[in-house]
C-alpha cells in the first residue's frame, strides 16, 4: 500500500542545483571582496608608464601657462617682451623633453655603475660654488653657477645623485642588510651634503634632501622606532638650526604670527592668502590675477600656486593636487611591480621627494608650513628644475617599461605590428629593456684565452696565484724534479700521460661544442666579472 503524507510531516528539501552552488559561491566572494574594486584598466601592462606621462605632461601643460600669465606683466613692467619669460620656460621644457627621452633610454646598470662617480662630481661642485667670484649670489645665497644663457645649481643635481646612489647601496647590501649597513653608508653622506648646503645657504634643498633619504629608508625596510628616533634627532638640529640664524627665526614666527609684520617677514604669505582668497571657488579668470602686478614676491616661482588658486580658483587648484596624487599612485605602483630591488629603492625615493616637495611647496602658499622658498615641480619657473624634474620623469617611465609584464607586453607588441622607417626610429628612441632585473657592467673583462689554450701576455691588471700552505715554505726553492728529468718519479708512464691529456682535450672540445649549440659561450677562468664595487 502506497505510503500517505499526513499535514504535520515536513517535506525533503529538494538537492541544490548548480545555480544555486555559483550563486553561494558569489556571495561568500563579494563579502570578501574590498568596498572599492579599481577599474579594469588599472591593471594593464602599460599602466605605470601611461599615468606617469599623463599625470606629467598636463602638470607641465599647467605650468607653461601659469608662467607665460604669472611673469607677463612683471617682464613688460621692466621694459622687455611681455612673453620673454615664458617663452624661455619652453626653451627649458623642450630641453627637459629631450632629458627625458635620453633617461628613456638609459640602462639600468650603468646608472648604478656610475652614481658613485657622479655623487663624487656633485660634492665637488657644491664645494665649488661657495667659492667668491665661481658660485653667484643672488638674494644672500651662492647657489648657481652663472653660465651666460642659463644659471646652474648644483643642490638640485645632488637630489637625484643621492637617490640613485643610495639606491644602488641598499640594493647591493640587500642579502645581508642590517640596520647599521642600512644606515651608515646613507647617512653619513647625506650630512656632508647637507653642510655643504647649510653653507651656501638653502634649507629648503637640505629638507627636500631629507626626504629622499626617508624614502630611501623606508623602502630599504627600517623599523618603526628607528624612524621615530630619526624624526626626533631631525627635530632637534631644526631647532637648534631655526635658533643660530636669525632670517630663519624670522620665517618662523612671521609663518606662527604673519600679520604682526604685514609689510616685513609677512608680506610675502599675506599676499599669498589674499590671491587664494580672491580666487574662490572657480576664480577670477586665466590671465586676471591682480597680484602678479608687482604685489606678489616671486608669483611666477615660489608663489605659483597662489596665482593658480587666484586665477583658476579652487577648482583649479584641486586638479593639480589630484595630477600630483596620480604621479604619486604610478611611482609607489612601478615599486610594488618591479623586480629589480633597485628600482624598487629608486621609484620610492623619487616619488617621496616630488610629491613631499610639491606638498612643502602648496603647504607654505596656504600657511601651513614656514616658507622655505622650495619650487612647485613642473609648474614653478626655472630652467634647471624644470629640466631635471623632466629627466627624473624619463627615469620613472624607463623602469615602469621595466617591469616583467610591460617587457612580455612590449616584446608580444613589436612582434604583432612590423613598422616603417619612421616606427623604427621610435622604436629605436624607445627600446624594450633586455631584462627586468638589469645586470651590472663588470669592470675589466677579458676576453677568453686562444683556442690553443696559449693567451697572450695582459698589460694590465695582476696575477694571483693559489697554492697550498705547505708548498709556501719551499717557495723560494727551485724544485729539484723540474730542474733534473731523471729525478722524477720513475713509476710515470709516458704513454698513460699522453693519454690522459688528450682524454681531457676532447672532453673539453666537446663542452664547447655543447655552449656552441645552446648559445652560451664555456666560461673560462679568465671570463670571470669581478665583483661590484
């Protein structure tokens, strides 16, 4: 008899289908998942070098404007062509573009075979340029080098010469770093530089100095209470350098209280926040700004900014931070990417010093920070920082092409779409890098010896030779078997010598043959590289 469902019993559940199973599986990945996914986009080859030339390029497409609009009226005031000055910023931009496609194509290994060398060239030139009649002072400080068309600093070069530098230490300390190889060969160099700086004076170059150094430190991964220690320590020496010399008091309590001098030490921010008052939200106009008519200090360097934030508004000046948080997002990006410890170091440190400089620079323009007279990158007027900014650009695209997935993008690229003459000139503009952890030049290397085994005499360099503790004793004696045949050991078969020796001359022969084959030439003991220095 057919068994009968009474009310009170509970039906099975039926079994749970496939849908069902992806349905729950879609649900426990979207809990999982963060509140805020990026774009697809974000996440292509290419990227790191695509928003560093984007972000770059519309910085320096500000920056040209807002000098051509900032040093007009102050250059037709003085009797010369209104366009004069900004038409001398393009100069210097299509320079620093040149800069930078030459960075483009730099090697990674020899940059870091050669910084040693240049950090020795920028020590000399920052001695140099303390010397009366060689360096140029211009408003108390001997900072330049007068070279006719353009005037030099070298504070400026010190920057990148000390990141690429420091870089290349850590990088080579990597296996076995610990906090003092972290800290010694860095430090101590960076506070002969930053004498040489307090000499000339610039503070503002010893602070931004500083900032390459943290980057450095924290990518090389030093600990928490050793940063702590290392901010109080920078604290102090603040301190006690605000207190030796009386201009920087001056800028410190003319920053804690500007309007007891309006016309003194405080003329300069009180002007600043009157143009960013006048701005507002949208501000007055390209090209209307009333405090570029000699009432502004410095509007078209220091104090760009502020004409930014009078003519284009708040708006104006929420887009230049944004362009900066994007160059920022790219260099912390090309760090986390790449491979090679190197870059790693270089990128962090590159990075923290333009964005902490940019920050310094807006930071005191808005009166939180003491003016320190420190140029907002790519946008501030300057021939030398505007070249050297676009050269550190160039460095930052050339190790984004760097990383493992660009190289695979780039190689895949150049294979699918063959080009003509003008696609090879760009293409030889803008080679795809070799390798994504590049190799060190090797100093010295020779060549391998003849196939006869006989090499010829070197000229140059030295010969140590390896033998053993007991045969030193009875190393100014002539060995009495090679003097006299006869005394040799009588047991010795000619014949099985001779066989030997041409066992070990095919087997030779044959493991050239093999490198032949795979492409990878037998390495002899004359091919070794040296150690890096």
């Amino acid at each position: 008899m057919a068994a009968t469902h009474t009310g009170t019993e509970r039906p099975t559940r039926p079994a749970r289908t496939a849908t069902s199973e992806r349905a729950a599986q879609r649900g426990a990945l979207a809990s999982r998942a963060p509140l805020f996914r990026a774009p697809a986009w974000l996440d292509g080859p290419m990227t790191s070098a695509h928003l560093v030339l984007g972000s770059a390029g519309l910085l320096l497409a500000i920056g040209l404007v807002m000098v051509f609009s900032a040093s007009s009226v102050k250059a037709a005031i003085a009797g010369q062509p209104a366009w004069g000055p900004g038409l001398q910023q393009l100069v210097f931009a299509l320079l620093g573009i040149g800069a930078m496609l030459v960075a483009v194509r730099l090697p990674v290994g020899h940059v870091r075979r050669y910084s040693g060398v240049a950090l020795l060239v920028v020590a000399f030139l920052l001695v140099v340029v303390l010397v009366p009649g060689i360096g140029s002072e211009l408003n108390g400080a001997r900072q330049w080098f007068d070279l006719g068309v353009v005037n030099l600093q070298p504070s400026e070069l010190s920057k990148l010469v000390l990141a690429l530098w420091g870089a290349h230490v850590i990088a080579l300390r990597e296996r076995w770093l610990t906090t003092k190889s972290l800290l010694v060969p860095v430090l101590p160099v960076f506070g002969v530089l930053s004498l040489l700086l307090i000499r000339e004076p610039d503070f503002g170059a010893v602070m931004i100095h500083a900032l390459v150094v943290a980057g450095l430190l924290w990518a090389g991964g030093i600990r928490g209470r050793h940063i702590g220690i290392a901010a109080g320590v920078v604290a102090v020496l603040v301190v006690v350098m605000v207190q030796l010399a009386p201009y920087r008091l001056a800028r410190v309590t003319s920053f804690l209280h500007p309007f007891d001098d309006p016309m003194g030490d405080g003329l300069q921010a009180i002007r600043g926040f009157y143009a960013l008052a006048s701005g507002g939200l949208t501000g007055v106009g390209l090209g209307n700004s009333a405090m570029k008519w000699n009432l502004l200090p410095h509007a078209s360097s220091d104090y760009i900014f502020a004409i930014i934030g009078e003519e284009l508004g708040f708006l104006g000046c929420l887009v230049v931070i944004a362009l900066y948080g994007v160059l920022a997002y790219a260099g912390f990006r090309i760090a986390r990417r790449s491979t090679d410890r190197f870059i790693q170091l270089a990128s962090t440190a590159i990075t923290v010093w333009l964005i902490g400089q940019a920050f310094i620079n807006m930071g005191y323009v808005v009166g939180l920070l003491p003016v320190t007279g420190v140029t907002l990158p790519l946008i501030s007027a300057g021939g030398t920082s505007l070249v050297l900014t676009l050269f550190i650009v160039g460095l930052l695209v050339r190790f984004a092409r760097a990383e493992p997935a660009a190289i695979e993008h780039l190689r895949a690229h150049r294979r699918a779409h063959p080009v003509g003459a003008l696609g090879r000139l760009g293409r030889w503009l803008v080679p795809v890098p070799e390798h994504a952890v590049a190799p060190l030049p090797t100093l010295g290397r020779r060549s391998a010896p003849p196939a006869d085994g006989r090499g010829a005499r070197r000229t140059g360099g030295r010969t140590v030779a390896r033998v053993r503790d007991g045969a030193r004793a009875g190393a100014g004696r002539p060995d009495p078997a090679r003097r006299d045949p006869a005394r040799r050991d009588p047991e010795r078969d000619p014949r099985r010598d001779a066989a030997r020796s041409a066992d070990r001359g095919a087997r030779t022969a044959s493991r050239e043959r093999v490198g032949s084959v795979v492409g990878e030439p037998l390495r002899t003991p004359r091919d070794r590289p040296r150690r890096p220095r």
